[in-house]
C-alpha cells in the first residue's frame, strides 16, 4: 500500500513538473451571494415579484439520495424569510384525502440565509429518517401558515432489484429555454425513472442565482417527486472555490474521503438495488492538488476492492479523454484513476464536460477488454464537434439524455435525442 501510494505522488510530482495543467475555464467576474444574518428587508411580494425571487410559498423543492436510500431521503427548499418553524410532513401513499390517513412524521428543516445582490432567500434542508424500504410516502414542506403542493417519493428495495435512472449530460446555457424539453421528455417517455443523475455544469454561472431558478423551471415539479445525484462542473466553480448554492440546494452523503473538506458534498457513493455510484470531484484535482488526488484515489481503491454490488458506475464532469481533438484528456485521471477503472472491471463511466458526445473502450485488460464504457454526453445547446478517434460512436448537434435500466445480470443503455428519436445503445450482459 505505501508503495502505491509512494507511485502515485512520483507520478503527480512528474506530472506538476512538466505543467500538465487542467485546462481552466474561466467565468465572467460575480458578485458572489454571502450567508449572513439578514441586515435589511425581504422582498414584499404584495408589490413586488420576479420570477427568482423567493416569496413565502416554498420553491425550488429537491429531494437528494442519502447513503441508504431504502430509510431515508433528503429534502431541499427554498422561501423568502424564517416566520414559524420549517417542516416536512410525511404521510403514507392513501387513495384518499391525506387528512383523513393522518401526518406519520414531522421532520424540523435546519435553514440558512443566503444574501443576493438584491435580495435574501432563506435554504431549508431535512434529513428524513426511519423509513421502510420499497415504500411510497407523501410529503409536504411549509412552515404552519404556507405549505406546498403534497409530492411523492419511493423508498429504494434493499435487494439487488432492476431500476432505471436518466442520465443528464451539462445543460449550462439556455436552460429553460433550450433544457426544459429534454427533461420533459425523458420522463414522458421513462416514467418508471427512480432518479435523476446530473453530470456538472448545471448553470454557466455558478453564483447566478437567476440560472438556478431557471433550472428548477426547467425541472418543474419534477425534482420533487425524483431525486437527484450530481457531480459538480467546473462551471459551479469560481477559481478553486464550489459555489455556494450547490450546498444550498443538494445535500449528498458524507461518506466520501475523510480529512478533504473541500471533496464535502462532491465525493460520495450511493448503492442503489445492486449498483455502485460513485461520484468523483474532478475540479478539486484541477492543477495536481495532491491532497485532493491522492485522497480520492485511495477512497476510490477502497471502494472498488471492497464491493459487493452487481454493477458498478463512476460519473464525474471531466473526462478521461475528450471526444474532442482541441481539449486534451486528463492525465490525473488517465494515469492515476483511470488504470483503477480497468482493474476493479468498473462497468461504466459517465462524463461531460466536452459539450459532445462520444462512447468508446478504453481498456487496456486484454482479459476483459469492454470494462469499462466511457460515455461523454451533452443535453444542453452549447455544442462542439467530435473528432476524437477513441469513440467508437460520436455525434454533435444534438441534445441527450440517456435512459439506463439495470437488472441483476442486464444493463441496457440508450442515448436518446430531443425529438425521441434513438441515438445510441447498447447492452452489457454478466
């Protein structure tokens, strides 16, 4: 073990040496958003309203996966101010009027106040607990006075059970505009979906918070009744610094490497039914942090060794080798990660960042040469060609997303345009 890890900061310092860089992506200057107790007044929402400004009645409402899915759930909202007590009520999926079934639990929100250029929104996160696997509950979020809509969630099965889940390649620019139909579409035509996985640069602006609402808009109700897992794009980052709106509306487990702060809420795996998801923070290996790196990749070894699921998938937002010529691939991953993948017979490895899409083998394991399928994808309107020659299949001038179904011995893949029609697939078989 000293060993490899003696190799792995040889091979970083080599690296540091010869200014392998990440290409770094820069952002126009923002006036970040600070979380302060508030010194002037809200919004009167009986003179004034805009469309990102928070108002009494909750928003933004988004539920995240924990680190046991089958008991438990994370809930996110958003509202203008802290009159009363922030809740969630849980009741049990009924055929009638929810009154008459009765509340089961209510969960107390812990909340923190967020100050914008021109006004304060107020973040409110619960961690409910206590839940039986493969159950539906009904939920609702308020204060006593202003409650929203009732949603629904499903527990997960604690056995190695098929699902299915979407995959959103980066959205980033127009996204209600441009975004919004093909996440509508993915549930129209997937609507046995458990979960949604966002693949980072969910906004061009991380500090934006009008881009934000422009995301939860494009989602609707959808995140809701679905919940999200996501990596960060380095498009939520300014400099070396996560936006702070990514803590304010997802809450992922905290189980990832420990004595990193800044892998918090980035760096984390969740088993669902048989399958492995581990999310990785590439942003934090930008310029051979070493701290970063090295933590990642001995939390990552542990997880791959030590693995008893069906199916494993890494996602994270840079690519091990771009599907474009003009963006070289990174080398912390190509060297350091990407030889971990092949070993461990990682199943899949969802990426982004190339605003394209590409999907190849790059197995160096002559004894198993399809582990593991790199895909690249792109769901948003910023578009780049593809010219790389490792993608066996490669596209641009469309936005994907991608519907995955998983079975104990199948996983079927499909890349799927706009306008429904098929792009891409394929089926991996144990």
């Amino acid at each position: 073990m000293k060993r490899n890890v003696l190799c792995a900061v040889v091979i970083i310092s080599i690296l540091a040496a010869s200014s392998m860089l990440f290409h770094k992506k820069h952002s126009p200057p923002e006036k970040k958003p600070s979380v302060n107790e508030p010194g002037r007044p809200l919004p009167d929402e009986s003179h004034t309203f805009s469309p990102f400004v928070p108002q009494q009645q909750p928003d933004r409402i988004c539920l995240t996966l924990t680190h046991d899915p089958t008991t438990s759930i994370n809930i996110q909202w958003r509202t203008h101010n802290l009159s009363g007590h922030p809740v969630v009520q849980i009741a049990l999926l009924s055929a009638g009027p929810i009154e008459k079934t009765g509340i089961i639990q209510t969960c107390l929100a812990s909340s923190q106040i967020f100050r914008h250029p021109h006004y304060d929104a107020v973040h409110h996160h619960a961690n409910i607990t206590g839940l039986k696997p493969a159950t539906t509950y009904l939920y609702r979020v308020g204060d006593g006075l202003k409650w929203s809509e009732w949603f629904q969630f499903q527990t997960s099965q604690p056995s190695h059970q098929p699902f299915e889940f979407l995959f959103f390649g980066d959205l980033q620019e127009d996204i209600r505009g441009s975004c919004s139909r093909i996440i509508r579409q993915a549930f129209l035509n997937h609507p046995n979906t458990r979960f949604m996985l966002f693949i980072g640069d969910i906004v061009r602006h991380g500090n934006n918070d009008t881009e934000w609402h422009e995301f939860f808009q494009a989602t609707g109700w959808l995140t809701g009744m679905f919940p999200t897992i996501a990596t960060p794009g380095n498009h939520e980052y300014k400099n070396t610094q996560i936006t702070s709106a990514w803590g304010a509306h997802f809450q992922f487990p905290s189980n990832g490497p420990q004595g990193c702060e800044e892998l918090n809420n980035t760096c984390y795996f969740i088993d669902y039914q048989g399958t492995r998801f581990i999310s990785l923070n590439t942003n934090a290996m930008r310029g051979f942090h070493l701290k970063a790196v090295l933590a990642q990749r001995q939390w990552l070894q542990t997880l791959l060794r030590n693995n008893d699921n069906d199916w494993t998938v890494i996602f994270h937002h840079h690519p091990v080798d771009s599907p474009t010529q003009s963006e070289s691939g990174k080398k912390q991953l190509q060297w350091l990660f990407s030889p971990l993948y092949e070993k461990y017979h990682v199943d899949l490895v969802l990426q982004g960042d190339a605003h394209t899409y590409g999907r190849g083998h790059k197995s160096h394991d002559k004894n198993n040469p399809d582990s593991p399928i790199y895909i690249v994808s792109n769901s948003g309107a910023h578009m780049n060609k593809p010219d790389a020659p490792w993608a066996s299949v490669s596209g641009s001038d469309k936005q994907l997303y991608q519907h995955i179904s998983i079975s104990k011995n199948q996983l079927n893949y499909q890349a799927i345009a706009a306008d429904g029609s098929l792009f891409d697939h394929f089926i991996l078989k144990k």
